[in-house]
C-alpha cells in the first residue's frame, strides 16, 4: 500500500482551474478497480475505464490512468468522458509521479531495482528518460520551468541523494550529499522531503543493531542552500516515518503521512512558522491517508478507513484547522483534485 500512497507524492502543488475536478479508485478490495472522475463535492461520478491508480492533472481536463491488469498500461482521458489515449506499456511495474504545472507532460517511475524516470509529453507520447537507478520519488518545480527534483541511489548501503534536471535530462546537478534524501516534492519556497534522522522514538529504547532511522521532513531550497530540519516527530521502532505529500500554491501550508507497517496517518505543518510543529489531522490511529491539499490550504484530500479492509475506504475531506469530515465518496480511495 506504500508504493500506491507514494505514486501520488505529486499530486502536491494544485492550481486553480476553471474545471474544478476530482478523481479516484473504485473497485479496491475486488478483482477490478476502475477510475472515477466527478465535481468536486462528489457529485456526477463518471466511471473512465480500468485503472489501478489515477492523478487529475492540473487545468483539470486530463486523467491519467495506470492499469496494471496485464501489463502497467498508462492511458489518458479527457476528464468529461470518452475513449483513452494509451501513452506507455511495459511488462514492468509503473508509477505515476505527477503531472507537470502546465499539464503537457507526466512524471513516471518504471521497474523496481532499478528504474528510469520517465518524461512522458501528453501530446504526442513521446518519452525521455531522465534518470536510471534506485529511485526514491520525483516531483515538478511548480511555475513554468517543468524542472524536476529526484532521489536517487543505491539499495546496496541504502544511500540516496537529491538531483535537479530538466525535461530533457540534462544539465542535471547534485543537491544533497547526505546519502539520507528521499521523496522530495518541490513547492513555492523550495524542496521538502524526507531524511532519515536520528530522533526520539517511542518504547524503552533506541533500536540496535543497525536499524534504519525514522524519516523526519527537511526542507531546502532549489540552489541547496537554507538545508533545516523541519519535524521532529516521535514515534515506534518499526515506523519508516514521515513523507511529504504536497504544497498549498504559497508553500506556506503542508500536507504529509506519517507511514507505518500496514498504517498511515495524515499531518500537517504549516510552514510560514519557523517552529511550527506538525500536527496529526485528524487523530484516527492510523486511518487516514493524505492524498492531497487545496490550493489555498484550506482543504486536505484523504483516503479514510483500515487498509485491512479496502473495499470499504472512503474519500473524504477535512479542513485544516480540523473539525468533522466531509465523506466524498463512499468505496473509493487514492483521490486527486485541482481544487
């Protein structure tokens, strides 16, 4: 379930739109899933076609779609309905990362080992790899650069660092040296993502024995200066930690998870305070999946329920300051939206 949060890591900064949207998965839990694509209260559900994982891009006209029934098979709709555009297949597994800010081109992951890093042009399904290796999340510099930031490394001694490139793939420069860098999502005032850091857990004592450290949010800027710790949050020994999710369009509001074993809880920071501590949404233990943030800030996106019990998930949005859930839409999971 991991790996499904983490394919929408970019679905982080939003944009206004004049076709206000929302999309998610039908279907989990039973041997079809199917997207979904509706108003942004739920209302008018329109069922798109097979689709494992889904992100709305960012003027709202487009879905992405991921259908891996036979082979991963990434098509395209048109978000009023009708028949798909197929841009890519592989036998290979595939994530989506996100969609550039101007809705021209897709960010993709493919393989496991070892993957490429995809730059996929919507238009005439032309690819470029921009990156090969271990690869720990990506996500487009909002603006009009289409510039992306990427983890990458080796799973050998665990040792992953933040690159910056284009479209093309070149020039591409080193932004982290640490070796503890992963799953950056790029907003208005530079990077946040994730660094394994020495930091209080609960229980008696410190893990032994060479066990990974807690992912904690960092935070840099694109030139790779203004490197801060941005949490410092507490929790069990067999917790990965937090990872970012997305950006409100000023940078100042965000939205992560904090990821354990078969548990995932949405948090938020807001950054236009210094020492701002993150604060768990909505306190359900382990219940609810960020899946993403409005525009404004205002609003988070989320996936609600046990993952023990996929089939009935819910989507569901919460105002930031906290207060009683709106249910979206029953039975359905791993939402987006260009609110």
């Amino acid at each position: 379930m991991l790996v499904v949060a983490l394919a929408c890591l970019a679905a982080a900064t939003t944009s206004a739109s004049s076709l206000p949207r929302l999309t998610y998965i039908v279907g989990y839990g039973t041997s079809k899933q199917q997207v979904v694509v509706a108003n942004i209260d739920g209302g008018q559900p329109l069922t798109l076609g097979d689709a494992s994982a889904a992100m709305l891009s960012p003027d709202g006209s487009q879905v992405a779609a991921l259908d891996t029934a036979a082979t991963s098979t990434l098509r395209v709709y048109a978000s009023v309905g009708g028949a798909a555009r197929t841009l890519f297949s592989t036998p290979s597994f595939m994530q989506i990362l996100g969609w550039s800010p101007d809705s021209h081109l897709l960010l993709v992951a493919v393989g496991t080992t070892r993957s490429h890093l995809l730059v996929l042009d919507v238009a005439t399904a032309i690819h470029t790899t921009v990156a090969t290796g271990v690869l720990k999340g990506a996500s487009f510099e909002p603006g009009t650069s289409n510039s992306i930031v990427y983890s990458l490394g080796s799973s050998r001694d665990n040792s992953f660092n933040l690159f910056v490139t284009t479209p093309a793939g070149t020039p591409t420069r080193q932004l982290t040296r640490d070796g503890r860098s992963e799953f950056p999502v790029w907003g208005q005032r530079g990077i946040v993502y994730s660094r394994a850091t020495p930091s209080p857990r609960s229980g008696a004592s410190q893990p032994k024995g060479g066990a990974p450290q807690p992912l904690q949010l960092w935070f840099i800027r694109p030139g790779g200066t203004g490197m801060r710790q941005v949490t410092n949050v507490t929790m069990k020994p067999d917790f990965t930690g937090l990872t970012p999710i997305g950006f409100s369009a000023d940078g100042q509001h965000l939205l992560a998870n904090l990821v354990g074993p078969n548990w995932y809880e949405a948090y938020v920071v807001d950054l236009s305070r210094p020492k701002s501590a993150p604060r768990d949404l909505t306190g359900t233990d382990g219940a609810t999946i960020g899946d993403a943030i409005s525009a404004n800030g205002t609003l988070i996106l989320a996936t609600k329920g046990s993952l023990s019990d996929q089939a009935a998930l819910s989507i569901e949005e919460i105002k930031w300051l906290g207060g009683k859930p709106t249910v979206i839409a029953k039975n359905g999971a791993y939402a987006s939206w260009n609110q």
